[in-house]
C-alpha cells in the first residue's frame, strides 16, 4: 500500500482499524492475565453482503492501486493460499489474489476472500516460511471474520460501517493518506474508538489460527517468530516512520514470546518446503522493485544466499531483457532440464520467446508445457498472446476457457476483447471488453459496453452471445449497487 509520509497517533489507530480487522492492528493497553480466547467463538460464515462488500472493494482497488501484472507469480501465491486455506478454518469462503506494485512491506486481507500482497513482501522475507507466515496470518483474520466482529457493536449500522471503513482503506491503500483516514474517521468515530479493544484480541487469534495452519501444511511454524524478530528489529532501525504494516502490525515483546510459546508447542507433520522455487518467485520480484537497475536484484539474491539455480535464473531473465535471448533461453531451458517439477522454467522460458517476439516459439514451448500441465494459466495466456499474432480464432477459443474458468482475472479478458475483435467476434469482443471494464471498478464504463455488444451481437445475430450480454447486464447492476457503498 501507499507510503503514509506522516502517521500521529490519532492516525495510527484509525488505521490500526481501517487495516486491523482486515489483517492488519493496533497496540493496546496490556493486561496481565490476558487470555488468549478460544477459537471457534465467531461464526465462520461469511454473508452475502460481506462478500459483495469485499468484492466491490476489489474492484476499487484495482481501479486505484498500481498493479503487479505477473502471471507466474500470481500463480505460486495462489498455490500457497490453496495450501494453507484448508487448515485456516476458512470454510466454504473462496479466496482470490491481488499483487500491488510497491516496494514498501505490506499485506492484507478483505472479506469476500481477498488476499492481497506488495512485490515488497518478497523483498523482506528471505525464505519461503517467512513469506508463508504473512499469508496465514492474513488467512486467520479472514476465517475469524475480525472485520465483520469488529463492526458487530455498530448494531444496525454494521454493514455501513463496515462500507465506510473499507473506503477509507481504499483511499488510504491508493495513496490518499489522511483522506482515507477521514472518510473512514467521519460518523464512524465512535465505532472506531470503541474496536480499540478488540485489536490485541484479533491480532493473537490470527496469529494463532496462523501458526496451526502452517505446521498442519507442512511448514515450520517457527518461520513466523523469525519473521515477527525481523519486524520488530525493522521497525526500531526505522523508528517513527516503518512500513505501513508494521505501524498496524506492531510486534510486542509480549507477541513475539507468545508466538514463540505456541510455535514450540506445535508438531510438523509431511515437511514441506521449496527456498529454491521461492527464491526465483522472489527473483522476479525484486526484478519488478528494481526493473531500472537490474543488477541490483541479481546483486541482493547473492548478498542473501538465494539458492545456486536461482541466481542462475535471475541472470537468464536480465539477459533476456538486455536482448541475449538464446542466452537467455539455454539457461532457462538447462534449469527445466534439472529441475523439472518447476512449472515455471519452461513457463518463463515462453514468456521470454514471446518478448522477443519469436511467436512461433513461444507458441511452441507453450503447448510442450500445457500438455503436461493443460490448465496452468501462465502457459496459457503466453499462448494465448503468442496465437494473436500468428491464428487469432486459436486465441480467442483458448481464452473463452480461460476466462470461463477463471472470472475473476482481468489479464485474461483483456487479451479475449483483442482476440474476439481480431478473429470476427465482435459481441464477445466486446463483452469482453465490458467484463474487464468492471473487474477494474469501471462499473459505468462497462455497462455502457455491454450495450455496444449488445447491438453488435444483434447485427451478428448471435443469440448466445445476446443471452450472455443480458444476464451479465443483471450481474453488473447488482456490482453497481455494491461499489455505490463506497
């Protein structure tokens, strides 16, 4: 999220709840007989309006906030959150990933299943567990519903409340500062003042469900107290001005020792780890942080002793980008000839293909993988983008799978719009068009493209195409209706 350049106290704690419930909180007064609550105290059950709240605000921040457009590792954190969502009492709720453009650590999670990360999270943990145990803190707050309890005392004005708070983190997360905080402040002061004391609870409980999770998925749940050291050490180098996660996610004493204590308390069952595929995830970060000196990135995975095939890959991707590309193809493909459990090799190896616009070989490379692999959606939207400029109609029915399988990703509807205009499909080009219109919270725009489809279905007489305009005509009004909260 936006780096807040002054933070007063009053600020901290309003923020401390804009983020608090939603993953992120603040410091209380202590208490000497604390007790650590019991689990299982708060329904799990997300409601409907919760979700549409929480997917509306999706759409919003995805409207505002700068994006990390990364397939390959929107994919990886996928695979984490599938991982760990079993064991973080999440129920029936799905989960969706949003990555943000920006170096500064940050997390959070939203009702509705919204998972978010900066590019700066892969830059601050250095191994996979540590980054693992951000994400299931994160889940613990959803499963424990600490936003929706956190209103609950608003009695009639919660899902209003709820609204205003989750605005004023928009602001706030976009870049706005003290405005976002004054929109969330305005009539809900009192409200606000009176979660302070929930805020210790919250934080304990997610830290809790956090630590379960990681050990029954297999991973250390000591990789969380280093990471909680590693803060609370970041946060007194930097004194008054850390992160913003730091300043809602502030590491006590107390906190540490209590995660220590249940950590050491917990047994790993099925060990699980793979630093060498994180270290390459977080090569690609630190690439994205440092995309005007490269080097840099190649330099601090050296400095932190990423594993060998990593340092490897990171100097196949920045040949790529200085135009070595057959250099840059034989490493890659060396490392999918050694470790060929990694997806992403070959993956990366086809997106490089397609930057230097050798079409035919990322459609190649593509394909050899996606037999293997048919649904892994990196592959498929290099191919995807590598078919438009050599069989558009190929793209175009590649992509109405892709999309209809995955509803939720703008990248794929993007390249649908292109591939249906250029194949002949104009309803579905523009329909397309209209579904990424609204999964960026550009609702209005995208209603008034579904007409445009509309007329051009009709002129094409596509009675399919008509059928789907119309029911998703409904579907964007009821998104309006939701966005409007804000």
């Amino acid at each position: 999220m936006a780096h807040l350049k002054t933070v007063t106290p009053r600020l901290a704690c309003a923020l401390a709840l804009l983020l608090g419930t939603v993953g992120l909180s603040a410091p209380t007064q202590s208490s000497d007989n604390y007790q650590l609550p019991t689990l299982g105290g708060a329904s799990t059950s997300v409601s409907n309006e919760e979700y549409r709240l929480g997917r509306a605000w999706l759409r919003q921040f995805r409207a505002q906030a700068p994006q990390w457009q990364d397939p390959i590792v929107n994919d990886y954190l996928e695979s984490l959150v599938a991982r760990l969502a079993p064991h973080s009492q999440l129920g029936t709720l799905q989960t969706t990933t949003v990555m943000v453009d920006n170096r500064s650590l940050n997390a959070f999670a939203v009702p509705g299943g919204v998972v978010g990360i900066n590019s700066g999270l892969f830059a601050f943990a250095e191994d996979e567990g540590a980054f693992i145990s951000v994400i299931a803190h994160e889940l613990g707050h959803l499963s424990q519903r600490h936003f929706a309890r956190g209103s609950a005392r608003a009695e009639q004005t919660q899902l209003p409340a709820m609204a205003a708070m989750l605005a004023g983190m928009l602001i706030a997360a976009s870049g706005g500062g003290d405005a976002g905080i004054a929109t969330a402040m305005g009539s809900q002061a009192a409200l606000i003042q009176d979660q302070l004391s929930y805020s210790r609870r919250f934080e304990q409980e997610a830290d809790r469900v956090g630590l379960q999770a990681m050990a029954a998925a297999g991973y250390d749940p000591e990789a969380m107290v280093r990471m909680f050291g590693a803060m609370q050490r970041m946060a007194r180098l930097q004194g008054g001005t850390p992160p913003e996660f730091l300043l809602t996610h502030p590491v006590s004493d107390s906190r540490l020792s209590d995660a220590q204590a249940r950590a050491a308390q917990l047994s790993v069952a099925n060990r699980y780890t793979s630093d060498t595929l994180y270290d390459m995830m977080r090569a690609r970060a630190l690439l994205s942080i440092h995309r005007n000196s490269p080097q840099q990135a190649a330099a601090r995975l050296e400095q932190e002793s990423a594993e060998e095939p990593a340092l490897r890959y990171v100097s196949a991707l920045i040949d790529a980008q200085n135009g070595q590309t057959d250099q840059a193809l034989q490493t890659l493909d060396r490392l999918a000839s050694e470790l060929p459990d990694y997806a992403m090799l070959p993956a990366s190896a086809a997106q490089v293909a397609l930057q230097a616009q050798r079409y035919d070989d990322a459609i190649q490379r593509s394909q050899r993988l996606l037999r293997l692999m048919p649904n892994y959606l990196p592959a498929q939207l290099t191919l995807a983008e590598a078919q438009l400029q050599r069989d558009p109609q190929a793209a175009y029915t590649l992509l109405r799978e892709v999309t209809a399988r995955h509803p939720d990703n703008p990248q794929g509807f993007n390249l649908l719009a292109e591939a249906a205009g250029r194949s002949g499909h104009n309803g579905w080009g523009h329909l397309a068009r209209a579904e990424h219109l609204q999964l960026t919270g550009r609702m209005d725009s995208g209603i008034r493209q579904l007409g445009i489809a509309r007329d051009a279905a009709q002129q094409e007489n596509d009675q399919q195409a008509l059928a789907r305009i119309e029911q998703r005509r409904e579907a964007f009004i009821e998104y309006r209706e939701a966005l409007e909260k804000f």
